[in-house]
C-alpha cells in the first residue's frame, strides 16, 4: 500500500485528504508543519509528500528544500496543493527546488486523485533522477521573496504610521481647542493629559494639573463620590460585565487655583487594551455652574409656586367652612389623616403633598348646596341627598381649569367613589380610582363618623374604624384600610391632634 504524507496547519484539511486517499487505497500519514513531517520522513515508509506552503514552525517551501537536498529523500515524489499562492513565480519557485507538481486549491477529488497516481507512476527510479537543484538559483529566488516581503512590511508600517500621525494630530487639535476639559489618568489615578482648557476652567496650567494628585482636584464630598463610583466599575469588571456600563456622568464640584469652586459634569469611561481590559480613564468635565444656577432658581420659583397655591387651598377650604360651621375643621382633620395613611402606605412624598391639597378643598363642591340643607338637624330627606351626591362633580367642574401639579380636580371627583362600585356620582370600580382617592375616602368615613354631625353626636373611632374593617376590599381599598387601622392601633394616631 502506498504511503502517503500529508502537511498541512489545518486539522480540517488534513482530515479531508486523509480520508479522501485512504478511500481510494492509499496509506495516509499527516504533519501539521514542515519540522514535524521531517520526524515522519525519519520514520520511513513515505512515497509521497502533498504538502500545503504557509505552515508555522517550517513552510511548505523549507520543508520541499530539506527534502530535495537530502539524498535519503530527494527520490519521494512532492506535491505542492494550495491556495494560499497563486502566483506564477511562486510555481516556478516550487518547481525549482524540486517539486513534481504544483496544485491549486480547490479541485475536484477525482482529478486530485489521477494528479496523485499520474504524479507516482511519473516518478523516476533514484539512478534516473535529476540530480539535486541549483541551490544559487534557489538562494536568489527565495532572497527576492523576503525582499518583496521585507519592502511590503516597510511600506505598511510607513503608511500606518502616517495614518497614526495624522489621527493624533486630529485628536491633539481637537482635544486642545475644545472648551470642555479632557483628562486622561491611569489606574493609580494619575494623570497622563489634561487639556490647554483647564485653564479656563480652573486656573491652572495642564503642567501644574499633571504634577498634582487627582484627589485635589475636587471636593471632599466630590472625591468621596467619584470613588463610590470607581469602586461600582471595578465591582462590575470583576463580575465580567465592565462593558455593559460604556461611561458614568457625575455632577462634581471642581476646586479652582483661587480656591474657589466650580460645579462641573464629569463624563467617565474606561480606555481599554486590546484584551478589552481596563488600561486608564478618559474623562470629559463641562462647566454646569449657569445651568446649576438656572435650575436652583426655577426650584425657588417652583417653591414659591406651591407656597402660593397652598395659600389659595387654604383660603378655598375656608370658604367652604364659612357656609358649613358646623362640620368647620373638617376637611383639615381628613387632610391631615389621609396625608398620614399615604405616608404609612409608603407613598411618594409629591404626591401626598398633592393629596394633602385635594384634601383640604375636596368638600368645595358643597358650595352651591343650599346652607339649610349642609345644616339641617333632621335625616335629609331622598331629594336632598340627591343633591349632597352632586358636591364631588360640582368640584371638579370648580377645580379642573386650575393647573395644578397634581390631580387635584380628578382626587375631589371620586372622593366618595368605592372599590365595588357602589360610590357616586359615577360609580366607577377598582383600579378605575387613582389611589389618592381611595385613601381619601377612607379618611372622609373615618372622620365623618368619629365627628358631630347637625343630625347625630359623633360616634367615636372605633364606630369608625369597624366601618372600614366591614368595608375592606368591597368598598375601600384594603391596603389604605391596613395602614389607617396601624395608625389608630399600634401608633396612637388621634383626630384631636388634627
């Protein structure tokens, strides 16, 4: 059976060749560079070398050399079978150092298969062979390709190097003309650069920048924060997921030559190697002292803005009270229990202060009721609770023109709307209801029990609390019902305190 070796880098390759020979009847014995198939031409009983020419180690090119030059081998017939070269030099080049044939990827296996036989039947007996090639031609031949090589390299690296001039010629004249300051630290934090513009933006000159430590360059507080947020990123590249965050911004307070200070932006992001692992920071810092200013004015404004709609809720409430003495105080006391079963609940402090508001006017739709009806000692009669049932739309219609920041109108409408639709004036259901006026229901109940009406003595808490208790999940929320009866229960929540 007829020896074949095969060398080739590719594993792929090599199995291809190995079975495509093997199924035709040859022997197959493979390398994967030129130095490990001289071990196998050691071994013995090679007939015939396919060999590929860009190999690690030793290429096709070295190993067809070695073979040609050494009498023990210079008989065993050699096929050059790439695509790595396609040249007409390079075949001249491989025949010139001996080879038989010179076979470029990708052909047919029959026809690899005839080139194989007609390559060993065309083989001569050694006595018949041409004696070894001229090694000078050979020598010249391959010195011309590691010249053209050589001169190749040069001229790449030359215009990667022009390349890399001018993109940091661009980015030196980008970064020094730029208003915003560009730092670069290492990860000891010390700087590597910093732009011309620092010195706009805190006095210095960059040399001085440089030969100072990092830690100087903000606040206590600002250095406290910029390292919580270092410690974060490192925490994230520990766990594998550093490039899932690209950057963080920060709002620090940045110390000028002068000792003044100076609220700036500061845009973070690691720089990276070429294993994508962290190898400094980049950073860009923007001035945000005007928009800082701009922004405490319009939160002063926006202080002033509640300040004086409060005042306005305030004087609305005592409108309502002047035509109804008898229930005086009681939408401040609903106030002050529905803002403390929202807190105790957990919600948003805005938006308590929202319902605290609603709360405090949220009987103004009684305005247009008649004085003797809100008064009446006596049951009202069904004509006359038709008419008490007309307040919460009566205020909505009063409040829905005035911006508020908050549902203030939407609260008042469905104040005596319930869970199981069974409120009024629209009957609305569940999640229908914003939860602001679930719980001001419930405080409207409590307090409208626990009080002294013009028809009925109060009837205290605890009348109060067992109505809600009955009610809970029907007709009031069941989570408002929880915290007010925590409240009354285990925190000594009273209406007198209101």
């Amino acid at each position: 059976m007829t020896r074949v070796l095969i060398v080739d880098d590719l594993a792929e390759n090599r199995c291809l060749l190995e079975n495509l020979l093997e199924g035709a009847g040859y022997g197959a014995v493979s390398a994967e560079n030129g130095r490990e198939a001289l071990a196998r031409l050691q071994e013995g009983g090679v007939e015939l070398i396919v060999s590929g020419i860009l190999m690690p180690v030793m290429d096709g090119f070295q190993l067809c050399r070695e073979c040609k030059t050494r009498s023990e081998w210079r008989d065993i017939p050699f096929i050059f079978y790439t695509a790595t070269y396609t040249e007409k030099k390079d075949e001249t080049f491989a025949l010139a150092l001996g080879a038989d044939r010179f076979v470029v990827k990708p052909q047919d296996p029959e026809r690899l298969l005839e080139i194989v036989k007609e390559t060993l039947a065309a083989a001569p007996v050694a006595a018949a062979r041409d004696p070894a090639p001229d090694m000078t031609a050979y020598l010249a031949m391959h010195n011309e390709r590691l010249v053209e090589k050589l001169e190749k390299k040069v001229a790449d690296l030359a215009r990667l190097n022009r390349a890399l001039g001018e993109s940091e010629k661009k980015y030196r004249l980008l970064a020094d003309n730029v208003e915003d300051v560009i730092f670069v630290l290492d990860l000891h934090l010390n700087y590597i650069y910093i732009s011309p513009s620092v010195k706009t933006l805190r006095g210095y000159e960059p040399a001085e920048v440089m030969s100072r430590p990092a830690s100087v360059t903000v606040t206590p507080a600002s250095w406290e924060l910029a390292m919580k947020t270092l410690e974060e990123a490192k925490k994230l590249e520990e766990a594998g997921e550093g490039l899932l965050r690209r950057s963080w911004i920060l709002e620090l307070e940045v110390v000028r030559k002068d000792g003044s200070t100076v609220w700036t932006e500061m845009r973070l992001s690691f720089l990276r190697d070429e294993n994508s692992q962290p190898a400094g920071i980049l950073g860009v810092t923007r001035d945000i002292t005007a928009r800082r200013q701009s922004e405490q004015a319009l939160a002063s404004s926006l202080k002033n803005v509640r300040k004086a709609l409060a005042g306005t809720v305030q004087a609305i409430a005592m409108v309502v009270e002047a035509r109804d003495p008898y229930t005086a105080g009681h939408q401040r006391r609903v106030a002050h229990l529905a803002v403390a079963v929202a807190g105790e609940m957990g919600m948003d402090p805005d938006r308590i202060e929202g319902l605290g508001m609603a709360a405090m006017i949220h009987d103004i739709g009684k305005i247009s009721i008649p004085a003797e009806i809100l008064s009446k000692p006596t049951k009202l009669t069904a004509t006359e609770f038709e008419l008490i049932k007309v307040h919460p739309r009566t205020g909505y219609d009063i409040l829905r023109e005035i911006e508020f920041p908050w549902p203030i109108a939407r609260i008042v409408f469905e104040h005596h709307e319930r869970m199981d639709g069974a409120g009024y004036p629209r009957g609305v259901t569940g999640a229908e209801i914003l939860p602001e006026s679930r719980i001001l229901a419930i405080a409207d109940v409590i307090e409208a029990i626990a009080s002294n009406r013009p028809y009925r003595p109060a009837l205290g808490v605890e009348a109060a609390l067992e109505e809600i208790i009955r009610g809970r999940g029907a007709a009031y929320d069941p989570q408002a019902v929880d915290a007010c009866l925590r409240l009354f229960r285990e925190k000594g929540y009273h209406l007198e305190k209101a």
